[in-house]
C-alpha cells in the first residue's frame, strides 16, 4: 500500500510538472476540439459570451441547429430523477396543472416521467427549447404524444402563469439566470423544480462544454449565490438534493471541478 501511494504521487508530480502539464493540455485541446461522443469542457471565463467566443470554429455554437435536435437522449429514469418526480407528484396532488419545461429538449422528461407518474387529465405540459429542437419535439409528439398535452415554445416569457418551472439539467446553458428569467415574468411560478444543475461551493464562472454535435457556452454559479436571488424573488427553499455521479470535471483548472451536481425545490411565499 505505502509503495502504491509513494507511485502515485510520483506520477501526480510528473503531471504538474510544467512542461507535460503544456504538452498534456495540447493534447486535451485537440481531443475536446475533435469530439463527437463525449461530454467534455474547457477554460475558465468570466462571461457567456466569452466561453462562446473561445470555441473553435469546426461546430456550431449551441443547441439551435439539426445535429443537436436529433441527439438521441435517453428518457430511462435515472437515480437522479427521483426528487423531482416527488415534486412533480406532490404538485399534480396540489391541483397543479401546468409545467413549464424550460430547456426539455424535445419533451424527454415529459415521455420519462410518465411510464411511473399518473398525469393529471388537464395537464399542460410545455418545453421551452431553442427553435431547430422545437421543431423536432413537435414532429415526434404528433406520433408520441397524442394525448395532446404536450407543447413547445421557444419564448421564455411563455413561462407566465405557469404553476411548475421544471428546469432539469438546462440553466447552464442559458444566457440569462433563473433570476433573471423569474424577474420578467407578470405571473410567476408557484413551485421550481431545479435539477441536474452544476453548483459550484463557492465560485461562478462560465466554462466551454463540448457535447459532440456543437460546442455551448455554459454557466456554474455559487451555492449561496443562486439561492440568495431565488429567495430574494419571494420564494422560499422546500428541498435541497445531490445528484450523486454525475459532476463536472474541468482539466488543466484547478479547483473548478463541481463533485455533484445539485437541485432544489422552491415554492413562492404567500402573498
């Protein structure tokens, strides 16, 4: 045992040394650059716009093209979806009957939360997407989802009214925050479903995400930060969970590496 830990910290000291570290971040540009079934991220930046800035130009920039609207996500549940299909249920049991799915891709969580919720006859459930993925989600719910209680819209302002925003693994590739989005609306959500969100202990920044078909600016914040300008909004925190095996790993950036990813579950005060 105490020769393997004398190995591996030899092997850690190689790595730091300056010249492998250049020549091992090199190899990991032209890994990330080339991707095409990984999930990978690169730098450190302290805008959107910058970490947009920084991607090569072989990609597009971001979900809004054909590429990425067919990417064949999975709608298995996952350990992680548990916590939110509780709220979801409990909503449904409140008299909730509409879900704004912010960033829901083609109505993956709609078709995956089904096979074990029992929804509501009158539920009006709508992804808010990027407009090449809207168009995707509405061809397959013709077929998928006749029940006609699935929509798509790609205005964020169409979250108005809405009992339940459900953002499930989205708000790091928007360009404005929750808050921010939350702050313009007349009618805001009763309840938000936050899940599968990169939450840093103590930094916000923006990193460069390379998810195959497209690179995508994508946005970490504060713990304490992102909860602070929910509840300054006039919502109070109901739950707090971990998304445990599934982080975000940062090469070459120390310190930036988020261990789990985090959701919650917000209810707006009473008036």
């Amino acid at each position: 045992m105490e020769l393997l830990e004398r190995v591996h910290r030899a092997v850690d000291r190689i790595a730091l040394a300056p010249g492998v570290r250049s020549w091992g971040r090199k190899r990991y540009e032209a890994r990330f650059a080339a991707n095409k079934d990984e999930n990978l991220f690169r730098g450190v930046f302290p805008t959107f716009s910058a970490a947009a800035a920084s991607a090569p130009a072989l990609k597009p920039l971001g979900y809004d093209n054909e590429d990425s609207a067919d990417i064949p996500y999975s709608s298995a549940l996952t350990p992680w979806d548990y916590a939110p299909m509780f709220w979801l249920a409990r909503s449904f049991a409140e008299g909730m009957r509409s879900v704004f799915d912010l960033g829901g891709h083609v109505g993956v969580k709609y078709y995956a939360y089904r096979r074990t919720l029992r929804y509501p006859e009158d539920l009006r459930w709508t992804v808010c997407d990027v407009p090449a993925v809207v168009r995707r989600g509405q061809e397959l719910a013709r077929a998928r989802a006749p029940e006609g209680c699935l929509h798509f819209t790609d205005r964020y302002e169409d979250a108005s009214g809405y009992h339940v925003l459900f953002a499930s693994g989205s708000l790091q590739y928007l360009p404005l925050t929750l808050a921010e989005l939350l702050r313009d609306l007349p009618a805001k959500p009763r309840r938000i479903i936050v899940n599968t969100t990169p939450i840093h202990s103590s930094r916000s920044f923006y990193t460069l995400n390379s998810i195959g078909t497209a690179f995508c600016a994508y946005r970490v914040q504060a713990r304490d930060e992102f909860v602070k300008s929910v509840l300054d909004l006039g919502y109070e925190r109901a739950d707090e969970w971990d998304n445990l095996g599934k982080g975000l790993h940062l090469p070459y950036e120390d310190g930036y590496d988020v261990p789990h990813y985090t959701g919650f579950c917000f209810n707006r005060k009473a008036s």
